[in-house]
C-alpha cells in the first residue's frame, strides 16, 4: 500500500492513502489535524483505499479546519456513497479537486511552493507530484552594511538588487550571500517506464519512483504498466535527480535486495522506500 | 475495528471487516480462499471499510470461488463505486444479500449449522449474527451392537430409533451415546442495551457483546446507541450464556481491566475480545 506524509515548512501533506494509513500514522505519532492537503496519485485500491476510514477518523477526532484533497474523477463518488451509506456527516469541509492526466498543472501554492502534477503511464488516468520550493531571497550578511539602512532597502538587497545609500552603491553580491537551496521532491507511482516526466523532474532532489519489478520481470512489467527497479534508475539518471527512492514492490520479492542492487547499478544513489522510514532534504 | 474470522467444520466465514481486516488475516496466516461469507453487521466505517481493499486483494491471489455477502442495504453501491472508479473487474462472482434490521431471518444453512440475524439496536440499520450447529445424530457403540446390521439401521439408530434385529428389540439408549453438543456463538454488535435480543441468544456458548464503554460514560453510550461493559454483562447473565466476549472498546480507556473488571463483577466468565487472540468452543 503507498502513503506518504511530507512535511515541508509549516504544511504537512498526504500522498496517497492505502488501506491502513491511518494506522500507520497514530504509529508515528503524527497528528491528523496536521494534515491540511491530500493528493491521491490515481483511484487503484492501494493508493486510496485508507482515505474513507482516515476522513471518519478525523471526524471524530473532531477535525474543524477544512481539507483539500486532489485526485483523479471518482473520487468524490467513492466518498459519497461511503459517507451516505454509513450516514457520516463530516462536520468540517472537504474539498476535492480534479486533477487532470494529460498534462502538467500547478494545483497548489503558497509563499515558499508549488505542487505540480506530472502525468504518468498507468492503466488508469495516473499523476505524479513535484513539490517544489519556490526561488529564496538572497541572505543578507548583517556585518557587511552600514548602520542606518531603511527597512525598504532589505527588502530589495533580499531581491538582488543593488541599492545606493548615502551616496554611496552598495553591490549586491558584497554584502549578501546567495539564497538556500530550493528543495524538490517528486513522487512519481504507479507508472510504466515513461521518458516524458524527465523535463518536469530534471534536477530534483529526492525522486520516488515506483519499483515494482525487477528486469526479470520487465514483461509483466510492461503489461501492468509498471517500472522496473532498472528503470526507475534509468529514469534517475537521465533526469539527473540527486537521490532516488524506490518503493511499490511486487509481494513476489521475499528480499528487496536484488531489487535495491538493480537500481544501484545503474543509479547508486538509490534507497529502498520501505515501512516506516523517513529520508530528509537538507536537515 | 471490528472484524472476526469464524471458522466451524469446513466453513469459514468473516462477520465485519474493518480497515485492515486483510493484513490481521495475513498476519495469522489466514487464506483468504477458504473464506466463502462474509457477514456484516452495519455500515459504520469501522466495520466495513476493509471490505473493498479485502475484495481486491482476493482477485490479485486469483480467487474464482463465489463470495457471499450479507450486509445491510447500501452495500452494493459503495462496492460498485469503489470498484468502477479503480477499474476492477473481479474474476469471482459477488454475491450481495441485504439483511433486514427489523426481523430475526435464517440467511444462511448448510448440513450441520444455520446464521441467524440478530436485530439490534443501533443508530443505523444493524444486525448481529447467531451462528447455531444444527442437532447432532445420536453416536453408536459398536462394541454394543450385534455383528451383521444392515447399514440402514445405523442410521434409524443415530436418528434415536429403536430397532428390531433378527427378532430381538434393540434399545436406542442402550446401544448408542447421546449427540455431541450443538454449539452456538452470538455475536452482537454495535447495540445500545437491548432487551430484545436474549430469547435469541439464551444459553448460548459464546457471546460477543460490544462494550464501548463503561458506566462512567453511561450517557453518552446511551447517547450513541452503544453498550457500557455492565450492560454486556446483563444480557448475558439474563440470556444465560456460557461465556461472555466484550470488545469495541472506545480509544479514550488506556486500560481495559476496569472494563474487564465492571463486566465481571455481574458476569464472571468474561473475556476480552483483543486483537489476533482466539476463542474456541469445545476445543
């Protein structure tokens, strides 16, 4: 089953929500009322079958705030018939936006990021997600400018720009550092093996690709739409992405090591994805 | 959550099945094959939820026997919108029957046993289950009996017969034991304290009776339509039971022994009905 929690800045978000997440949250000590946004990559049973059960809970954790849930068409027919048979009326909102697979979309924003889908190859209509911080301000090195600065001049010394002050211009790069790193993570599951998301990913930081199977699998596969660990590294590779998490692994591997192995040779920064783990960007 | 796995002869039969009833009967290496029925008590989510994701995992391990469900009416629709919205097209045949909440109905008899709904008293439409052998033939001696007797007579002799053999009267009691036992299990759940149910369950050998809360919070089990453990214990002390199962605990009671504690001081043979622990009858 795939859920991830991500945590950047003061949001916390849910991707996907297989049967249990719930569970599997309270055992991480991670609060639900944290959670203000969830993103649903497609409606296949173990990436979103934890949600009726996690909104129920929520419910009667006594959730007031409202909650915003992205997903392929159906889901809101899904809800509702759970919700209307069971005769659960949530007494906080929920809104649910549709996303589209065919191309890529901003779907969210704030001051620090965006959320853009990235269309996958999947059996049903299928998105990834690229979190993404937006450009920081330059840093400005308190030490280097002269007493008496405005309050206004920061503000544009943050943007770049040089400023002159008493007479005298005072070049950017001399009295401020370059901004932090704006950090990425893409989430890229279920999916066959799908050159196309390269361009969106290029770069990022931490991509998860879905793993499926192994080589030896490479024709079942193709038939399910699936990626194989030496695909997913391939992927990797190509988009020049820092570090590659590999996760959705057929029940068939006892062991996940020919699978981890797999991936490394092509791509050596891989990690296995598995139950209960955390990876961080810059922390 | 609520879900249980009842296995008597060679049936083996789920009654609830709550979010992540499927990984409880994996981890007690359960096959999901051997499972013909599954019997659901109401549509609250913590009852049911598991249901979609356990259908789903059945058609992954190729399942081609008939299921039979019995559930209150709904069910079938949030099964249909699950399933359409994740494209699954099951390679078994479900069969839905809607139980009634108003009348106690034979919904299920084969040979040795027969399922009865037991109307409760709910805040929606909601039955338990009483799960009944049939009476059992009469057990012969052998060591009693004459040699040569027509395989027909043993039969009119498990029936409670006396027979005639080669012109000597044969005794039914003096040739064969009494039947086995004809065991019984009630399992009611979710229910206010209600009455009602006790000439159905009388002398019962194992009854599971929720018990959501203790008298503590009377009002508010009174409130929600469910049970303090004291009540549990009344029904069954009133219906005679041989043993008592309380569970579907709430989550603010750190500690079950005061729960198990008030239940025991008007029904002593009670048990806690935990996570993975088994309850045998004559075994």
């Amino acid at each position: 089953m795939t859920s991830q929690y991500v945590k950047v800045e003061k949001e916390a978000f849910l991707i996907d929500c297989g049967e249990a997440t719930q569970f599997q949250l309270l055992r991480n000590n991670i609060s639900l009322h944290k959670i203000s946004r969830i993103f649903i990559s497609h409606l296949h049973g173990d990436h979103f079958y934890g949600l009726p059960g996690l909104l129920s809970t929520m419910q009667m954790n006594k959730r007031t705030d409202d909650l915003h849930i992205h997903a392929p068409r159906g889901l809101d027919e899904v809800l509702l018939a759970n919700f209307k048979n069971s005769q659960t009326v949530l007494n906080y909102r929920v809104f649910i936006y549709e996303t589209s697979p065919n191309f890529p979309e901003i779907i969210y924003e704030n001051d620090t990021l965006y959320v853009e889908t990235i269309p996958l190859k999947h059996r049903v209509p299928c998105t990834g997600f690229l979190i993404k911080e937006k450009p920081k301000m330059r840093r400005i090195e308190p030490d280097k400018l002269p007493a008496g600065i405005p309050f206004e001049m920061f503000k544009q010394l943050k943007a770049g720009e040089d400023i002159v002050f008493e007479g005298e211009l005072l070049k950017n790069e001399e009295v401020t550092l370059p901004p932090k790193h704006s950090r990425s993570y893409a989430f890229c599951s279920d999916t066959a093996y799908f050159e196309d998301i390269i361009p969106q990913i290029e770069g990022c930081d931490l991509l998860y690709h879905e793993s499926t199977f192994t080589e030896a699998h490479k024709e079942r596969a193709k038939e399910t739409y699936h990626s194989t660990a030496k695909q997913a590294a391939t992927i990797a590779q190509k988009a020049a992405v820092d570090r590659l998490l590999i996760g959705h692994f057929s029940a068939r591997y006892k062991s996940l090591d020919p699978v981890l192995e797999e991936a490394k040779e092509v791509f050596p920064n891989t990690y296995l994805a598995t139950e209960n783990v955390k990876f961080c960007i810059d922390c």
